[in-house]
C-alpha cells in the first residue's frame, strides 16, 4: 500500500532541528503547524518508519536520508509516496543471500 509523507511537514522538521539542533516533539511542531499533537505524533513515526527521522532524547532529529531529499528539486507543496512491499519467498536474490553464495 502507498504511503504519502508531507516534503514541507519535513523540511519544517528540518528547519526547526538546524535552529537549535534539539530534538524535535509534537510539542514543538504544534508551534508551527496547525494539527493536533497526537496527528503529529503518528506523522513522526511514519517519518521514522521511512529512515527520515531517527528517534533520539524524547524526540526526533533528520536523517541524511531526509535532508539529501530535501536537497532534490521537488515540489514540497506535493507529497512524496513511497511504496512498501516485501521480497516473494522464492526472490533470487534472498536464495544466494541465505546460502553465502557470491554473484
């Protein structure tokens, strides 16, 4: 199932990070963005979830992963969709993985 992750909700964690380099919170997001606390706690995990953020003292901080994004010439009005899904049980690549084989 696609997942849609707000560019500007993170270039804002981004900004506000670089400001102070503290964990970021719901607490302090709710400052600056119009939503609940707990919406904004459920966007922070799916952030984590995707290497985005990365969990630290009661917060959150930007992964390199999320500021290299960011780097990219992409609209931050539109959402980045990611795709999850998981290798079939029969993927050559896990076989050579399991049994030590070399390509």
């Amino acid at each position: 199932m696609p997942i849609e992750l707000d560019l500007t909700l993170l270039a804002r964690i981004v900004e506000r990070y670089g400001d102070g380099e503290r964990p970021v919170t719901p607490a302090t997001l709710s400052d600056v963005i119009d939503a609940e606390e707990s919406a904004i706690e459920v966007w922070l995990d799916e952030l984590a979830s995707h290497e985005l953020l990365a969990p630290v003292d009661g917060g959150y901080r930007p992964t390199i992963t999320a500021r290299e994004l960011l780097e990219l010439d992409i609209d931050l009005e539109d959402a980045l969709v990611v795709l999850e899904f998981e290798a079939p049980d029969d993927d050559p690549a896990q076989t050579q993985e399991d049994s030590g084989e070399d390509c």
